[in-house]
C-alpha cells in the first residue's frame, strides 16, 4: 500500500503545482492574494506555487525511492509548519489556513512515517 500512496501524493504534489504553473490568477484568488501593478506576483505563482512543485513531484517519481519521498514529507512539513506559523503570527482566515495546513501536514506525516525506515 505504501508505493501506491507514495504515487498518489507525489501526483497530487504535480497537481497543486500545475494549478500555479498553469493558472497563476486562480491561484492568486484561491489563495487570497490580490494581483499588483507588476506581473511579478504571476510569476511568483509560476515559480515557487507552481513550477517547483511540478519539477518535486517529477523527480519523487522518477527517482521512486523511499528517500525521495521522505524529502516531500519534509517539504511539506516545512509548508505546514510555515502554514501554521502564520496562524499565530499573521491572522489569516483560520479555516482557510488550518485547511491548507492540515492537508500539508497529513501529506507529510505520511510519507515521512511511512518511508523513514525503508530509506536506508
């Protein structure tokens, strides 16, 4: 069961990552960010939401080791943790943000408890 969730949260990691890669304005708005004078928030979303996310989740796949996908439990504990962090610091909309945190958090608990010992 392990490798099969393994594949699906990597294909959901190239799937949150194209929405950002493809569709930067939804993922402004999805996100509660608001577009400026510059087109640099569009290509934030292509870069950091939505390219790098699509290029992990490739390579998780292509390397299809318990180590890779060890690695994308800790990139999404980072997410959460920053997610979460912010709860406290910044007052987002807590549903939003406790919504988005909660799935990173799931995501890596999973595939950092459930690969750690098959990495070696």
């Amino acid at each position: 069961m392990t490798p099969a969730v393994n594949v699906i949260a990597a294909l959901l990691t190239i799937g949150f990552g194209l929405f950002g890669f493809l569709a930067p304005s939804f993922t402004l708005g999805a996100l509660d960010l608001t577009p400026t004078d510059s087109n640099m928030g569009l290509s934030e979303m292509r870069a950091s939401v939505g390219g790098l996310f699509v290029v992990t989740g490739l390579a998780v796949l292509f390397l299809n080791h318990p180590m890779a996908y060890t690695m994308l439990g800790v990139v999404y504990a980072g997410a959460a943790l920053g997610r979460f962090v912010s709860v406290v610091l910044d007052n987002p909309p807590l549903v939003k943000a406790a919504t988005f945190g909660g799935i990173e958090l799931v995501i890596a608990l999973w595939l950092i408890l459930a690969n750690i010992n098959r990495a070696t």
